[in-house]
C-alpha cells in the first residue's frame, strides 16, 4: 500500500503537497502547517495550489479568517493521514535498532471482549516491552479518547466518529450456536424460518438477529422468541452451554466453545459479512513507538483466522 502510494503521487514535491494539505486541515490554518513544517504560510500555500491544481479539485476553502475542508477534501484526508500514518510506522519499524519502547499506555476496550483477548495481549507486551506501564480500561462505554487521555481504543463495528483515526486489526462474526445436548432433543434449524420452532435466548431489547434471508441474500433483523431474555450477553452464553436453547454470539466469546464441541454453529450459510475489530486513536500525525508497537501486536493477532478457530 505505502509503495503503491508513493509511486502514484510522483515527485517528492508531490508528497510535501500532501503534508501541507494534512498539516493545514488538521492545524486549521497556513500559519500552523508552515511551523509544523517549517517553512512560511506562503510555501504552504503555494504546496496547497498546486495540489489543487494537480488534482483539479478544490480541498480547501480559504478565507482570511478560517480554513474549511470541502466535500472532497474531508474524504481526500481521511486517505491520506492513513496513508502518512503507514508510512511512518514503515519508516520506524526498519529505523528501530536500538530504539525500545517506554512511557505509560492507556488503553480501552469493550470489558468482556477485553477481558478475554485485550487483557492477555497487555501481558504479552509488557513481557517485550518491561520499560512501558500501562492502564487497560474495560468498558462498554464509547470512550472519549481525547478529554480521557486514552491513547488507543479497541472496537468493535462501523466506525463512526471520523475525527478519530483507525486501523483495522481483524474481522469477527457472529453466529447461532447450540448445544449437542439441545439439537438431541429439539433438532437443528435448517434456514432461519425454523427459529420460530425453537427457544431463542436473546439479548434484552435486542432488535433481531442479523441473518440473510437466502444463502446469498440481503441480511435482515429477524425476529425471535424464547423463555428467556437477559441484558447480559455472559448469561446467554452460559446458558446455552446448559442446552436451554439457542443464542446469537459472537466467535470471540464462543469460540473455545465451538472448537471443543460443546457448542455447535448452526445457520452458517445464512450468516452476515464480519464487521471489523478497529484499533482507534486521537488524530496525530506521528504515533508514540509504545502505541504502534501494540497495535501491530493487536493486528498480527487478531487478523489471524486460526486465533478465532476459523482456520484450516
């Protein structure tokens, strides 16, 4: 991606319009683009023109007062701070030698899916890197990442906040699961039709259960019904181990579960597209070494099918 990136944006002067344009819509002003570069307003400016110029696009819109983005131009620096970000970390990760990582991390995550696959990640990399303390908070809150210091956050799903940055570490999807002992008694649903036959234990005010309505097929919130119903995902998990019905769960949490046999995936055909695991962080133009160092650990984990039992 980095080496694709910088063979189509040409000269280097190419890559200097790049940063003016990054620098000045995230500063807000020529003023503070040309000290973070160092250079004068009037560089920046000319950098700026000539990317418009280049491009046939207006990025910004200038007044003597304020900098706005234009609608291309909010979509045009979504690109490229990605793009910048992955050539630092590319530029770090051969110029490290020496270097190790230090400081305090503060780090948040959903608190079950933490708890369960963050938390030991923490471990691992405290063990490589004993000169980095770190905060883990489990939360199910959206965290302010900003006002709350944290330095990079774990989620789960769209991303939605665009004036945070974000890479993604893996896939996770969900599925319908069973016991042995349940589809003994009450057999398997074959097509999501069959669930109304079944005792579905669901989450708390849950709008439905996201599955096609063919094999190949649009996804739709499906409706369904049971005994029991809890705001409190851990529970259904437990009761589905003790064959009280069937529970819609996510890989992380059932995956052991799949993988021993206690639980059994069902509907697989009709299942939804993953949604992605994200690793989130406040806009900054270079990350510290301790975060890149642990996102590329979060990443090289959890893009791993076989960590999920999802591989061959």
């Amino acid at each position: 991606m980095i080496f694709y990136f910088l063979y189509a944006i040409g000269p280097m002067d190419h890559l200097k319009q790049i940063r003016a344009f990054v620098d000045a819509a995230t500063r807000g002003s020529l003023s503070a683009a040309a000290r973070a570069e160092t250079v004068t307003p009037a560089v920046i400016g000319r950098r700026l023109d000539a990317l418009e110029a280049r491009l046939g696009v207006k990025l910004l819109l200038r007044t003597t007062r304020r900098l706005s983005l234009s609608f291309e131009g909010q979509a045009f620096l979504e690109d490229c701070q990605r793009i910048l970000n992955e050539l630092a970390n590319a530029e770090a990760a051969v110029s490290l030698g020496s270097i190790r990582a230090s400081g305090h991390l503060k780090v948040s995550a959903p608190a079950g899916f933490g708890r369960r696959h963050v938390a030991p990640q923490v471990a691992t990399f405290m063990e490589d890197n004993p000169h980095v303390s770190v905060r883990l908070d489990l939360t199910d809150r959206v965290v302010d990442l900003l006002n709350e210091g944290v330095d990079c956050a774990v989620r789960i799903g769209e991303m939605a906040d665009s004036s945070l940055a974000s890479s993604k570490l893996g896939e996770m999807r969900r599925v319908v699961v069973a016991s042995p002992d349940y589809l003994r008694r009450y057999g398997a649903p074959l097509e999501p039709l069959e669930l109304v036959a079944h005792n579905c234990l669901s989450l708390d005010q849950q709008r439905g259960w996201a599955l096609r309505e063919t094999p190949a097929g649009e996804v739709v919130q499906r409706k369904v019904s049971g005994t029991f119903e809890c705001n409190d995902g851990a529970v259904l998990h437990e009761w589905a181990l003790a064959g009280k019905g069937l529970a819609w769960r996510s890989v992380w949490e059932v995956g052991d579960d799949l993988r021993s046999g206690r639980l059994v995936s069902l509907l697989d055909d009709y299942a939804p597209p993953p949604v992605g695991i994200y690793a989130v962080f406040p806009q900054r133009r270079h990350l510290p070494l301790r975060v890149r160092l642990f996102m590329d650990q979060l990443k090289t984990t959890f893009s791993d099918p076989q960590y999920w039992g999802l591989g061959n």
